[in-house]
C-alpha cells in the first residue's frame, strides 16, 4: 500500500522548516520501518515549503513558449471541459472517451511528491490524483502490450508554441508496463485540493515521481497500450542528452551538467542546493524495476 513520506508541512508556506530529526520525531519509528521510510528526506537538510505561486507560476510547458513563466501567462486559453481523450492499441475497451466517463469513478487521493527536473531544480507538490493502474485496469490492458504511450494535446489558437518546430509536436512519452502499474505512478488531476491549473497540464497530466519532470506529460489527449518502446519528446529530439528511461540518477550527468545535485525552487536567490538521490528517493520502491539493466546505458 501507498504511503506517503512527504506531507502537507513540506509544501505549504504555513509549515514550518522540518529537519530530519524532528519528522522521524513526528513519523514515529514504525511508520519509518513499515512504510516507504524517508527516502526523499534522508539528509541533514531543512526542506523549503513550496507555495502555490511557486508551483503554478514556474513552470515547463512548451506548448504555452519556453519561458517559465509563459505557462502561468498563456495557458488560461485553453478550453478544459468538455475534454475527450482517445485509448487505443492493446486494450480490451478502445474508444474517444469524454474524461468523466473515462475518470469519472475513480477516487483520488494525495500524493505529496518530490519534482525533480532534468534541469537540476526540485519542489515538493501536493498532486492529488490516482494510480494510473487503475484507469488502465479499466481500459483492458492485453497481452503482448508492454509499454504505455502518451500524447498531449495541440492546440494551435491557444498554445503560441506549437506553431513553431520548438519540438516534434505532439509532446510524445512512454512507460514501460511495469512503470505505468506501479503504484507510485497517478495520473494528477489536482493540485492542493483544487482542479489542476492549466499551466501544471489541466485536465489530467502523469507524474511519475522517480523519473525526471519531463517525463510528467501534461493535458494528456491520447493512451496507447503498445508493444514497442514509443517515441518519447526529449529522447527524440536529443537522444544524446535524454535517455527513454529518464531516472532521476545523480550519477549519470546531462552532458551539459552535473546531476549530483539539484537546487530547491523559492529558497532565496540562488536557491539552496540538497544532493539528488537515486530514483529521486524512491529507491526502496522503484529500484528493482531496473534490476539486471545497465542505468548508464539505459539513462
Ligand atoms: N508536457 C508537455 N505537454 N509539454 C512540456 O513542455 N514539459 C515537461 C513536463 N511535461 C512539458 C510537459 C517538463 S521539462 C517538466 S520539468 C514538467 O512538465 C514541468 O511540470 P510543472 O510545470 O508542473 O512543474
């Protein structure tokens, strides 16, 4: 079962700056053996609250232009609702589905996770959403589907950027199956107990908390159950700099840069740097996916 590691003091500014040793304190030992531990927070490290405005006002998004704050200023355009997405490939129930009728039934919850971008920035953020496992378990995932594809709507009289061969439009990424099912893995439909603002991916964006922000499509139009690896944006468009797989891994540098560490989002001018964990913290969870693979090949 889910549990989190990460709660509401790490994100909202009325929280007060915990240190390790006051949220084991406030954990209490048997949650820390029983649950996901503290990965994400296992260092001598005062965490930032993230605040709304930080969230929703510095954001990736490149539909919208490739500054971050042009999200937060174009993004209002685009029409939500009504919002039709398409499934198809290996499943049992294909179809244009209107989202309600797609989402409608599943419960969400909250999931406050560590972002890590590519970019070597992190933020704590409470989503609230569902394991994407359960919408695929009512889709119909059948045999020989080994990887799950995504695509983001375009929009030209909305999104300025599409118009522009910025990237290969439309913004493409994949799982691998086992990726997609695990539990970590949701579909966020919200942000702080509010629909999900369009500039984070309104209606519906993936968040997958181990991998690199990018990962994390945004206003998802298309689900493909496939069985060969998709195309992914990044990947594609610079395979040198941007693996498939995309696990957040202090070892292995962009090219550009280093991932050893990554600086914390609102923390002051320059931001306060904390050291970047394998797989973003969630090692105990995720780490025995990759099992056997060799993650600088595999990057
Ligand atoms: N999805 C789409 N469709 N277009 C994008 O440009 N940017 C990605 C990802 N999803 C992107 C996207 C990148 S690089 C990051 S770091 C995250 O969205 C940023 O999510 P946030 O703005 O909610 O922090």
């Amino acid at each position: 079962m889910f549990k989190p590691d990460l709660t509401r003091a790490d994100v909202t500014p009325e929280g007060v700056w915990m240190n390790r040793r006051k949220l084991i304190s406030a954990l209490g030992a048997g949650s820390i053996a029983g649950g996901l531990g503290l990965p994400a927070l296992a260092q001598d490290e005062e965490l930032t609250p993230h605040t709304w405005e930080q969230i929703t006002g510095y954001n990736n998004f490149y539909e919208f232009g490739t500054g971050k704050g042009d999200p937060a200023e174009n993004a209002g355009a685009m029409e939500t609702q009504p919002w039709s997405v398409k499934v198809d490939g290996l499943v049992d129930n294909p179809g244009d589905y209107q989202l309600a009728d797609l989402i409608g039934d599943i419960p969400t919850e909250e999931r406050i996770y560590r972002f890590r971008c590519v970019e070597a920035w992190s933020m704590v953020i409470p989503w609230n959403g569902f394991e994407l496992n359960k919408l695929l378990a009512k889709v119909g995932v059948q045999e020989g589907a080994k990887y799950v594809a995504f695509e983001t709507a375009v929009l030209p009289d909305v999104m300025p950027g599409v118009n522009y061969p910025i990237l290969d439009w439309p913004y493409r990424e994949g799982l691998r199956l086992d990726e997609a099912m695990h539990p970590l893995t949701i579909m966020a439909t919200g942000l702080y107990d509010k629909p999900i603002p369009n500039q984070n991916g309104a209606p519906m964006r993936l968040v997958v908390p181990w991998k690199y922000g990018f990962k994390s499509i945004k206003s998802i139009v298309r689900i493909s159950l496939v069985e060969e690896e998709p195309h992914a944006t990044w990947n594609q468009s610079n395979p040198r700099e941007y693996g498939f797989y995309s696990n957040v891994n202090p070892e292995v540098d962009h090219p550009r840069w280093s991932q050893a560490s990554e600086r914390v989002i609102g923390s002051g001018l320059f931001g306060k740097r904390i050291d970047t964990l394998m797989f973003n913290g969630y090692a105990d969870q995720v780490a025995s996916l990759y099992e056997g693979m060799d993650l600088r090949e595999n990057f």
